[in-house]
C-alpha cells in the first residue's frame, strides 16, 4: 500500500494480473465509482489483456477514507497510484480516467511529467507515459445539460451530500474549492510531449461535443481525439471493443 496523503487514509487498492512486462495501465475512475464496481472491475478486465492493470477507489469513495472533493485533490490519489505502479516494478505507466477521472488524468499529466531533457516534474516516479481521457469535461462548473445540474446539487447541498453517502457509497467534501483546480483545458497544453488520446461518445449526455473539441484543440495537434458514434457517457456507455482499441492505444504510445 502506498502511502497516502497526510491527514487522509489511504485510497484502497487492487492489483488485476495481465501480460507480463513493463507496462501497467492505472485507472481513474468516475464520480461515485470504485474498484469493487462492476463497470470498474469490467474495464480493468480488458485492459489486463493488454498490460498489468492498477485500480484504486479515490478519496470518499467506496472503502477508501477521507472525503471526495470531485475532482481537485484527487490527482493526489492518482499521483499515488502512478508511483506505486512503479514501486512494483513497471517502467511504463498509462493512465485512463473515466469522466471525473478523465479530467484528473489530464490534470495529473500536466503536473507529474517528463521534459525534452527527461527531467521530472512533480513527484518523483508519477509521470506518466500515456495518458487516455474518456469523457471528461473540458472545463469546470459546466451546468449546461440535466445530468450536471442533478449532479452540482448532490455535491452541493446537504440533502444531496447525504444522498450520496448512503445511496451512491460516496462521502463529499462540504468547502468548495479554494484555490479552484487548473481546468483540464488548460491542463492540456501541459502534457506534451506525452501522448494524449482524448475518447467522447457523441450521444454522452453529460457533457457535448465542444468539451472534447477544445481539449483536442488545446493540444495544438498534439491530443489525438476518438469521437465514438452511438456511445453515451464514461464507463457504463464504453463497449468491450473501443476499451479493447484503447488498452491497444496505450500499449503501443507508452513507448
């Protein structure tokens, strides 16, 4: 287990087998999920085909302690898992993060990274050497469609809080953020020159087209974008086969 952050419990863990090798795929899961879901443990199983596969649940959800703060210091827990990964020996790492994931991987990339000259940024052995965002939002307090006004009210009130902890297994910070995250957009321009593939289903109803757009735009022909057609929003809406593509992805662009 690897030690988590000060003042917090650590996020649990599990370790899925897959191809022996250098490569480990570590995802980040969405909002109210975690390792022991079945759409999680789903994804981890294909992706094991193609590499060793890290889950872990972030902070406030599932078994893990402390409180979700839905996206911001969760790239604590996902830096964590990174550099776990390599403590057990895998000398590539990829991550994939799912929705509320899809934005922290984008923003742990930006913040534990590799320059031109191979020094490291951030916590030392958390880079990452691939990263696929699936489904995340470019951009922060998007109220635009139903599903996000549903979801900033259970984040936001007291009831919908309650809510969440026994009905969605997931324990929400009460403060808002202060200070507020660098936004995955500008995350974006950050990561190069590691490889970026941004995946969005062109039905999700979480967040439209132009959130995947302007990721893709703010990499500047670095972000490579997969819009999938018939695909809803993030684990649930993602088949066996585009997760089967993406696990290929970041096998063959972790190097």
């Amino acid at each position: 287990m690897y030690e988590p952050e000060k003042g917090t419990s650590a996020p649990s863990t599990g370790l899925s087998s897959g191809p022996s090798g250098e490569l480990a795929i570590v995802i980040a899961h969405g909002f109210t999920g975690d390792l022991d879901r079945p759409h999680v443990r789903r994804v981890a199983g294909i992706l094991a085909e193609h590499a060793a596969v890290v889950t872990f649940s972030f902070r406030g959800h599932g078994a893990s302690g402390g409180l979700s703060t839905v996206g911001d210091r969760e790239v604590l827990d996902l830096a964590a898992a990174v550099a776990w990964a390599r403590e057990l020996g895998h000398t590539r790492v990829a991550t994939v993060g799912f929705s509320m994931g899809g934005s922290v991987v984008l923003r742990h990339a930006a913040m534990h990274r590799r320059g031109p000259a191979q020094e490291q940024v951030g916590r030392t052995g958390a880079y990452t050497d691939a990263v696929v965002s699936v489904s995340a939002p470019a951009r922060w307090y998007y109220r635009g469609t139903k599903p996000m006004r549903r979801l900033h009210w259970v984040v936001t009130r007291p009831l919908g809080r309650t809510i969440s902890r026994y009905g969605l297994r997931t324990r929400i910070h009460h403060r808002d953020w202060d200070p507020v995250p660098l936004s995955p957009v500008e995350s974006v321009p950050l990561i190069a020159p590691t490889p970026l593939l941004i995946v969005h289903g062109e039905l999700d109803g979480y967040f439209p087209l132009d959130h995947p757009r302007m990721l893709a735009a703010a990499g500047e022909g670095h972000a490579e974008m997969w819009l999938e057609a018939g695909m809803g929003h993030a684990e649930h809406a993602a088949d066996d086969a585009l997760l089967g593509r993406i696990g290929a992805w970041a096998a063959s662009a972790s190097g």
